[in-house]
C-alpha cells in the first residue's frame, strides 16, 4: 500500500506542476516579481512545515557551497520558465523540459557519472523532437517563440546541473529543498521592486503558486521518492507537459500545430525510454 501511494503522490505532484503555467499567467505578474514571491512564500511555508532538525541543518563548507550554487541555478530556472511563459505558448515552454534526462547523460561524466549505453541516440532524438517543435517558429519567424523555447532549454539544464547537486551534499532531500529556495530566494532580492505593488489577486494566485506548486508538490515528490524508484517518478513526471499543452488549449485558445504534437510525443516518449531502459 506504501509504494501504491507513493505512485499516487508522483501523478498528483506532476498533475500539479502541469497546472503552473496558467496559475502563472492569472497572477498577471512579471517574470522577475512572480518568481520572488514563489520562492519568498514557498520558503516560509517549508520553515513552519519542516521539523526543526531538518531546517538547521550542519554539513561542511562545501555542501553550504553546492547547496547555495544549486538555489542560484533555480532562481535561473525560475525566471527563464517564467519569461518563457510571457512570450511564447505553453507547448513551447513546457516540452523543453522533457530534454532534461537527456542533459544529465550528457553531463554526468563531468559529476563522475557513468554514461548509460544508448545515451547519443537518446539526445538526437531528443533533438529531433526539439527541432519539431521550433519548426513553426522558425517557418513563421517568430522570434518571441524561438527565444521562449531557448530560455525553456536552458532552464532544463540548470535543473539538470542540480540534480547532480543534489547528490553530492549528505542532508536529506527535503532539507536540500529548504535550503535551494531559500536561497533562490535571497538571490532575487536585488531584481525585484519591492515598491511596485499588484492587485490582491495577484498575490493570491502567486501564494497558490508557492503553496501548492512549491512546497507542497516538492514534499509529495520527495516523500515518494522513498518508496517509488527514481526512474519510475520521472517517467510519471512527463504527465506534466501534456496537462499544461491541453490546460493552454483549454483556457488561453492556444494551437496545438502539429509539429508541436509530433515534437513533444517524440521528446516525451524518448525520455520514458531512457528513463526506463535500465530498469
């Protein structure tokens, strides 16, 4: 029954995360200002939530240093998802994302990881499907489109970086959480206009977003892990892309080309594959 729910808590963390983009783009807030408050709400959220053990955590010098370069490289993440979602669909910011396992094979030897066999054809077909979806775009030049899907890649590939982070510091992933958005946070601190004020529902959307997409999405992902092999949870994780590409469909009319089907159902079908090959 554990491992059953700790399935149930991967689809309900990806069915959540496939909801970001339109709590996202309700909050009417720009990229810079709704990422800070994500963070700022999901960081007081997790210190009232977390023991407090796990949020005064000791290690050395060095894990302080990995833990503070991997919230740096989320608050990147933040931001570049964010400005993608401002100037491009839904389909061409979230099926970017789905490039990620791709990314940590490329750069695993450099984290002293092996490299799983397969790994060149898994990322040409990985490309192949990125090139599908950029196929419109590119026929229509539209640069808005191309520069939405080239900042949705480089946010895949800080969370690439800091899945390897991860691995390296001994405290417990939930705490490496606490720590990433905390500091993620304080990053931001210097690129927001504080004196800028929303209206109030503004902020409501923005506390949903760090209340549910935030906190409580990380916590089920990462209480599943525990139970639910890693390779099985990003498998499940790929749900997301495909509630978000319907959820713009559904609510902001956005069209589903079918370069963007194609390219997303070759990239997400790929990342399945690699994920589960080795299994």
């Amino acid at each position: 029954m554990q491992i059953k729910s700790g399935y149930q808590q991967i689809y309900l963390a990806a069915i959540i995360w496939g909801t970001l983009g339109v709590f996202a783009r309700f909050s009417g807030m720009p990229p810079v200002e709704l990422s800070f408050y994500r963070l700022l709400i999901a960081s007081v959220i997790l210190s009232l939530l977390l023991p407090r053990e796990q949020r005064l955590a000791i290690g050395s010098l060095r894990e302080y240093a990995i833990i503070f370069f991997a919230g740096f490289l989320f608050a990147v993440d933040c931001l570049f998802y964010f400005h993608a979602l401002n100037i491009t669909t839904f389909s061409n910011t979230v099926f970017p994302y789905n490039l990620q396992p791709v990314f940590m094979a490329l750069i695993a030897p450099f984290f002293s990881e092996k490299r799983e066999q397969g790994t060149a054809w898994h990322t040409l077909w990985a490309l192949a499907g990125l090139v599908l979806i950029m196929l419109p775009s590119l026929y229509n030049l539209s640069w808005s489109d191309l520069m939405g899907i080239s900042f949705a890649v480089a946010g895949t590939f800080c969370l690439s970086i800091i899945a390897f982070l991860a691995k390296m510091v001994t405290v417990s992933a939930v705490t490496f959480v606490y720590y990433e958005v905390v500091i993620a946070t304080l990053c931001l601190v210097p690129f927001v206009s504080l004196s800028t004020s929303f209206g109030v529902q503004s902020y409501m959307w923005v506390a949903i977003i760090g209340l549910l997409h935030t906190a409580f999405a990380y916590m089920l992902y990462y209480d599943a892990l525990k139970v639910v092999k890693i390779q099985h949870a990003i498998a499940i994780v790929y749900l997301s892309p495909v509630v978000a590409a319907l959820l713009g469909r559904l609510f902001f009319g956005e069209q589903l080309s079918l370069c963007t089907v194609l390219g997303g159902v070759l990239i997400t079908v790929n990342g399945v594959t690699a994920v589960l090959k080795n299994n």
